[in-house]
C-alpha cells in the first residue's frame, strides 16, 4: 500500500507540473518588458583565444514599480552595469546584481525603484566563450586548397541561446527592433538579419602597444523590424558570395573554394522565394535574404533566422555528382528556410509550448508550394513517405501533445529539435487542408499572416483566421463546431486514433480509438473530430474532392453509415490525407488483398501505400494478425511505383530486425524479402533504362531498392542484380550515375576483406568534394564484416576514425540499417561506454546518438544483456539510466509482448511455404522453427525479468523527482 500511495503521489505531481499549474516555468516576471536593442559584440576567431565581448543597451519599459530587473543571462561574465531614466537621464544606482543558474537569469537590485509607465536603459558590458557545439555564437573551422585551416563564427540561438550571447529577455513573445554592430577584420564579413548600413574602418592596438591601423572595422546593420531574441543572427568569416546574374534580394554566401556548388540553390532560390510570396499573398517582408553555406553546423542542418539562413554545406551544395535525392533535399531545405521567413519570424509562437505552429507550416509548404516549381518530383506524394508516416511513429503511451507546456528553460529545445512534432504538426495540417479545401486553406493563411504580423500568437490565432475564412466562403464551420474546437483534439491530446470499421447487414459501424503501439494496455479515452473520406469497390471513386465523407464526434461511440449489402470492399481515408490509422474486419481486409493481387492500379497509389503500412503497423500493436499485411505483398511484384515500395520496405526491415531473435525461421523471413527487394530493384532498374529524361521519383526508387536489395543479401545481390558490375567499373577509373552509387559502394564494402576495395572508398570520402558521395560511402560501410565495422568504432576512443565527427550521426544511423552494424555498435558501446562518457571530446554526445538507436534496433538476447549490464553499471551516469527508464523501458515490454502474442508463429507460417525454392545458395539450410524451444522461452523469461527491473527502476526515479518537487 505504501509504494501504492507513492507512486499515486508522484503521477500526481507529474500531472500537475505537466499541466503547468504547480512546476515554476522559468519565465521572466511581467514587471517590465523590452522596446529596442542596441547590440555590438566584438568577436575573436583565434583559435587559441576564441571568444567575443560587447556591449548591449536594452531600453525598457516599467509595467510595475519594481527594485529588481531580471534578464535572461547564461555562463556570460557581465560588468558595468547601469540604469538610466530616459525623461531625465539620470543614473539609478545599481546596488548588486546576482545569477540564478538553474533559472538562467540575472537579477538586477537597486537602491531605488524604477517607476511604472517610465522608460529606463539599462547597459551591460559582457564577456563569453564561443562555443564549439554548435548553439549560441559558436565557432567552426574548416580547411582549404591553399591556406590552411579558416574559422569562422556563427550563431544558433533556437530556442533559449541568445542568452548564452548577450543578456536578454530570451522569449518569444518579447518582440522588439534590433540596432546590431559587429567588430570584424578586414578581410572578413559580417552578415546579420538585415543589410549593411555603414562600416567604419578603425585602428586596432596590440598588447605590445602598437597600432594596426584600419586592420579592423565595425559594421552597422539597418534597425530590424520588430523581432524576438531567436530571430537574431549574425556570421563572421571569409565568405565570398556568388555572383549572380539574376536581380533578387537573395545572395548566397559559402567559402571561395566551394562557390559552385551553391550555384544550383542560387538559380532556385528567388524561384522559390516567388511561390512562399503567392502562397501566402503577403510579400517577403525584408530588404533581403542571405543564404550561407556552412562546413559545419550545430544541432540541425539548417538554421532558420529572419533575413539570414545557415545551412549545413551537405544539405544545399550541389553538383553534376549529387544524387537524384540530395538535390530533391536540397530545394526543399530551401523552400523549408524560406517558409519560416513568414512562419517564425514574420509571426512567432508567444511560447516555445506552440513551437509545432512555425515547424508544422514550414514543414507542409516546404512540400506542396515547393511541389508547383517541380510537378514531376510528386513531392506532395514524398511528404507522406517523409513525414505524414514517420509522424505515425507517435503511437507510444508517453509521447507528449503538440502544446505541451515547456517547464524549464533547457526544456523549450526538446520542442523544436523534436522531429516528430513538426511532422505530426505538417500532418495535421495536410489533413485540415482536404478538410476545408485548397481555396478555404490558402485564405486562412493569408488571413494569419495579415492579422498578426510582427507580434507572438497562440494557435487560436491560427483557428481563428481559419473560422473567418470558412465563414466568408460556406457560412459555416467544420459540421457545425469552430475549427478551434476540432483541431484543439489534434494539438491538445498526445498521439492519434485508429478508427475501426466492421459491416453489419447494410451498415458499416465505425469506432475511434487512440492508436498505441506494442499491445499497451491503456484506459486512455481520448477521441477527435474526424472527417472520414471512403469509397467501396462499386465507385472506387478516390477523388478527395467528391469521395462521401462522413464525420465522427468525440462525444458519439459509434457512427453508422448505409451501404449496399452486396459490397465486397471499402477503403476510409482516401489518398491517406488523414492523420489515423484505419483497422477492418478480416472478410475486408481479405478482399482487399484479392483485389491488390487482381488489379492493384484500381486503388490510389497513396492508399496502396496506406493499407500496406497501415495493417503492419496494426499487426504490430497487436490489433490484426501477420498474415494479413504479409499477404499484401504478394502482389509487389506487379508495383511499379515508389510510394507503395517505401511503405513495403519500411515495414518488411522492422519484422526483419525482430525476427533475428527467431534463429531458426531468420534465413527464411530473409530469403523472401530479400527477393522482394531484388523484385523492387529491377522493376526500377528497368524504368531508369526506359526514362528518356532523368525522372526524380524513378531515380530515388532505383537508389533506394538497389541499396535496400545489397544490405540484405549477397548471394542474391550478386545472382539477381546489375549492382557488382557498376562497382567493377567504379573501382576501373569509370564514372557512375549518382544514383547506383550507395548500392555499388555496399558491395565493394563486403569486399572489405580483400582486394583493397574498403580502402578505396574510404579514400573517396576524404577526397570527394560531393557530400552526396561521401554519404553513399557512410550508407555503404555497414555492409562490412563486423570485425572491421568494430575497428572504426574503436577508432573513435583515439580519435582516429576514418569517418569525421561531424558525420559521426550519420554513420550510426547508417550502421542500424544492417545486422552487423548493429551487433558492432551494441558491442563497441557495451566494451567502452564508461571510457567514451568520460574520456573522449563530446564522448556524452556519441555515447547518447548510439544508445537511442539502439533503443530501437537492439534484438537479441544477447543484445539486450548487453545494453542492460551496460545501463546498471554502478558507474553510469544517472541521465542514461534514466533514459533506459524513459525509453528503453518500452521497447524491452514491446519486444517481450510482441513475440509473446506469437508474431513470429505467424510470419513464419506464411513465409515458410513462400521459401521454399528462392533459397538460391545451397549452403543455406533452413529449419522449422522452434517458437518454444529452450532458448527462446529462456531468453523471453530473462526479458520479462528485464521488464520488471526497469519498472521498479522507474518507481525510483519517479520517487527521486518527487522527493526534488517537494
């Protein structure tokens, strides 16, 4: 009873700091408020110095009479600090002043009071370090062909890091113009959010007293319009921009060796820039917009700030090298950077809690506005294999909703770094496109913009402007309740629903339920406003225009609709525009599976790719037996297109990954996807033969499956596919198309052992000046043996391995993509994991990247024994043994659920039968399984064993963070 009542307690406070009504946020008293900057900040590259100064004078104005000011402020040496009165301007003594660490604050006490309804300046000197990992004013370096080694200095300061820069009122909802200056040397640039107004050369004086005369200068920036602290931006370096030809306020900038490589981006860009402007009818709303390539970035590979963008150079740099995907992700990093100009800047969340309303829009216009200047690259089909289905990956009892109060300042990073949120926010918003219609949509937009231009907004600000659009055009709401009222159901509530259909006579009967992956048990009773679209085999009508639509109310259990008693089939969710999961009875599942195997063209390609995810991801969870989504793909082989293939492949990896622990049923699962990939291969193999015209979508079909069919099995690569040969030829001096290249190098990675091949591509990783190319090497080494994968890892703890740190992320994203890679990393990190957290530069970093993925990957008994002994080491930091509690904890109880509720039984029970015959190496023996053999019943009893260590973990963490509340 006792731990009963503890643990009721701690939910408790849990709850209520979750709800942000008893944990302190952080936030800055509402006593005074900001109304202009002036900022200059003196930066210092050198390496063995590199640091920067300045001053700032911030003119507020007094809500309340108060003897203290509190201003953000983070590890900065402040020094003479005043307070004037601006009507007399006269000197208020300053008494003290004192830091609140753990707030990120700096208080200000007086002798007297500062006065309500009066303006006061308040000037602060500052001193800092720049950093070197990539947040706030940072510092990077990068080689050149002739003079070595070059720094530069750039900033980062979403969400909370201008703090880190200058003292400040660090939120966003504190709008304010900007004068900046910057103190660079002469043959340097300063870029910041708005154009060059003045430079005035200056004298520099040394230490040893002499003078450097006009070897420095200060450039003065235009004021800027009304901003908050995340907006501002500056860069200091030798960049060059390139010269072009076309008149626009765009200029991208990069390094002088690297120019043409942004000649691409820098003919697209004003393009693009054009469409965000129609879009939106409201025109870019500054002088001009500075592109800057960057050799290195901090946390993300592009870095969206008002007037000035930085990118990391792998994402936008292009040549006649890059492949077909890179540059596709190169325009819509652009477009994505673009967007933000309006959504983020133009207007911004009034909390980092409603971060989603910047990403969300970004996120959905860098898809379909960007799809009007490329029509044949379908991105508005790619934004659901990159987003709308990724963001289904929120299908986890602990995942948060999209406004979600921030509770300390460190946490405001967790809301926009969070990938998922911008996906789920861009999903929703593709959803409440088809709701209200493209017309309604772009309305509303312009309606947001126009409104609220230059200040901090709350979602309903956004709903708002949609419930004015629709009524001006239907006179009326989403089936008669505001927008804000349905979409608050999307944004308020974590995760989505599964809406589940069954026929009965000539209705079909339909229910919502939250959607939970891993067999969770769970009394979540949350439902939304959904606006269902179907057709049946009769019409087979997938327009989302005209398709019959019907609407579910949270506040209703079931809803009935008629249909005819003689239909054999239906589909809800036409074209896939909605954000949830769809579950039917096993008599329409079936009929749908005969009707993708008779004629799959007469469904949509989207829902094809729907039903394919969708019933693996229910099978998944426990809702629908395996049989079901193995059977859809049976009719793969007549699917010649890339969506459905990407829904197949996606879900095949993940039963392929968890049937490892299945020793003996592994080589059938395998035999049978892997012919599945080399089908997906020469279906685009042949369609690249026949394109007349390089064709987007065909060619990231034909790199995708061809390196999908070389990860997963050398005998058939080399007996089904043209991949070795377009290796030979790399390997003999002959150039290859871009697209073949990740599965070309994989093979050449399986040769690791001999013939110098591993080598020869390593060399073109530090030789290349294509990052597409170096990507293809990095997506190929996990083709390696595992003994050569584990020397570079261990490489790592000399620094000495082959691959950069700054695509050390990659690389271990890469390795998760094969068996071996995971065994290598899951050993490396067992053996070194207390070395690497204290000895090795940003060791915490790598140590932390690798844990997470193999959160996710991890199979094996002997995997997670080894993750486990890793997690209780008495010398563990407690931040990873508390991240073994927050995620790990799950993905043991789904794995031991998922093989209990005899997932693998069923696979294999269809795979068997299908393997037979397409076992083409005949040294490949296959065994029936053994589903209750000694040591699968062991290794799922030592599971279960695992599960309850954690939560009894879990327990004591939870008791700590309430003895710390307390």
């Amino acid at each position: 009873m006792l731990w009963a009542t503890v643990f009721s307690i701690v939910v408790l406070c849990l709850v209520q700091g979750y709800d942000g009504q008893t944990v302190d946020s952080g936030r800055l008293p509402d006593n005074t408020e900001p109304r202009s900057y002036a900022l200059r900040v003196e930066p210092n590259l050198e390496p063995e110095n590199a640091s920067f100064s300045g001053s700032v004078d911030i003119t507020i104005a007094v809500m309340t009479a108060t003897s203290t000011i509190t201003l953000n402020s983070k590890g900065l040496v402040l020094h003479d600090i005043r307070v004037t009165d601006e009507n007399t301007d006269r000197d208020i003594s300053v008494s003290s002043w004192s830091y609140a660490e753990d707030r990120e604050q700096v208080v200000i006490s007086m002798d007297g009071h500062v006065l309500a309804n009066r303006r006061y300046t308040i000037r602060i000197k500052f001193e800092g370090i720049l950093r070197d990992d990539g947040t706030g004013f940072y510092k990077s370096g990068y080689e050149t062909d002739s003079d070595g080694k070059k720094w530069i200095a750039a900033t980062q300061f979403q969400t909370t890091q201008a703090r880190s820069t200058f003292p400040c009122y660090d939120e966003p909802n504190f709008r304010t113009p900007f004068n900046i200056s910057i103190k660079v040397k002469e043959n340097e640039i300063a870029l910041s959010n708005m154009p060059v107004i003045d430079t005035i050369h200056v004298d520099e004086i040394l230490a040893n007293g002499s003078v450097e005369y006009h070897s420095r200068k200060w450039v003065h920036f235009e004021q800027t319009p009304c901003m908050s602290t995340s907006s501002v931006a500056f860069f200091v370096g030798e960049f060059e921009k390139f010269d072009n030809t076309r008149l626009s306020e765009i200029n991208v900038y990069s390094h002088l060796g690297r120019l043409y490589q942004i000649e691409y981006m820098t003919k697209e860009a004003p393009d693009i820039l054009r469409v965000m402007e129609n879009y939106t009818g409201i025109p870019y709303s500054m002088p001009e917009l500075n592109l800057l390539a960057m050799p290195i970035l901090g946390l993300r590979q592009v870095e969206n700030n008002w007037g000035l963008t930085t990118y990391r150079e792998k994402t936008i740099f292009v040549d006649m090298k890059t492949n077909s995907r890179a540059i596709m992700s190169a325009k819509r990093a652009v477009g994505h950077a673009v967007a933000t100009q309006w959504f983020g800047n133009l207007v911004t969340p009034v909390q980092w809690d409603f971060a989603w309303l910047n990403k969300g829009l970004a996120t959905y216009l860098e898809y379909f506005a960007t799809a009007t200047l490329e029509p044949e690259w379908r991105l508005e089909h790619f934004f659901i294999v990159d987003q709308q289905r990724p963001a289904l990956d929120d299908d986890k009892n602990q995942m948060r909703p999209l406004s979600a109060p921030a509770i300390m300042p460190g946490d405001a990073d967790y809301y926009t770094a969070d990938r998922l949120s911008g996906q789920k926010a861009a999903a929703i918003m593709m959803m409440l496109n088809d709701w209200v219609g493209e017309e309604t949509f772009k309305k509303s937009i312009n309606m947001y913009l126009t409104h609220n231009q230059y200040t901090s907004v709350k979602p309903e600000k956004l709903w708002n402007a949609f419930d004015n659009a629709l009524f001006d055009l239907t006179k009326s709401g989403l089936n008669g309740h505001s927008v804000r009222t349905v979409m608050n159901t999307w944004t308020e509530q974590a995760g989505y629903p599964v809406v589940n259909v069954i026929k009965k006579d000539k209705s079909l009967v339909l229910t919502q339920q939250r959607f939970l992956s891993g067999f969770t048990e769970s009394n979540d009773t949350s439902k939304w406003f959904i606006r269902l679209s179907y057709t049946t085999n009769k019409e087979k009508n997938f327009d989302t225009k005209s398709a019959p639509t019907v609407w579910l109310n949270p506040s209703v259990n079931e809803t009935v609709i008629p249909v005819d008693d003689d239909v054999e089939w239906y589909i809800f969710n036409i074209q896939s525009t909605g954000f949830y999961r769809v579950n039917y009875t096993e008599d329409n599942w079936l009929s749908l599976i005969k009707q993708f195997n008779d004629s799959p063209k007469e469904i949509h390609i989207l829902n094809r790719a729907q039903l394919i995810d969708d019933s693996f991801s229910l099978a998944k969870a426990g809702l629908l037996n395996y049989k079901i989504p193995m059977s859809f793909t049976q009719y793969l082989e007549k699917e010649d297109d890339i969506i459905p293939w990407f829904s197949a492949m996606d879900s095949l990896n993940y039963v392929l990954n968890r049937m490892r622990r299945c020793r003996n049923a592994l080589p059938d699962v395998k035999i049978v996807v892997s012919n599945l990939a080399s089908t997906a291969f020469k279906m685009f193999n042949k369609l690249v033969a026949e394109q007349k015209s390089p064709q987007y979508p065909i060619n990231v079909g034909w790199n995708t499956f061809a390196t999908w069919a070389s990860k997963l099995d050398e005998y058939i690569i080399y007996r089904r596919t043209t991949v070795p040969e377009y290796f030979r030829r790399w390997k003999n001096g002959e150039e290859i198309p871009a697209d073949i290249k990740d599965a070309a190098f994989c093979v050449g990675a399986r040769q690791s052992q001999v013939s110098g091949s591993l080598d020869k591509l390593l060399h073109l990783y530090n030789t290349t000046k294509t990052y597409s190319e170096r990507a293809s090497v990095i997506n190929a080494l996990p083709c390696a043996d595992i003994q050569t994968l584990l020397t570079y890892l261990t490489l790592i703890m000399e620094d000495k391995c082959p691959i950069e740190p700054s695509d050390y992320e990659d690389f271990f994203n890469a390795l998760s993509s094969t068996s071996n890679g995971i065994t290598a990393m899951n050993f490396f990190l067992g053996k070194y994991f207390t070395e690497l957290v204290q000895n090795v530069k940003n060791g915490r970093n790598i140590a932390t990247t690798i844990f997470s993925i193999l959160a996710t990957k991890v199979s094996t008994e002997s995997e997670i024994e080894n993750i486990m002994e890793m997690a209780f080491r008495s010398n563990t930091p407690v931040e990873y043994r508390n991240a073994l509690v927050s995620v790990y904890q799950r993905e043991i109880e789904d794995n031991v659920k998922w093989y209990d509720n005899g997932s693998p039984e069923a696979i294999w029970e269809y795979i068997n039968p299908l393997s037979k015959g397409l076992a083409l190496d005949p040294s490949q023996q296959y065994t029936t399984p053994q589903s209750t053999s000694e040591d699968d019943s062991s290794a799922s009893s030592r599971l279960h064993n695992y599960a309850i260590i954690l939560q009894i973990l879990a327990l004591s963490v939870s008791v700590k963070l309430l003895v710390n509340i307390i």
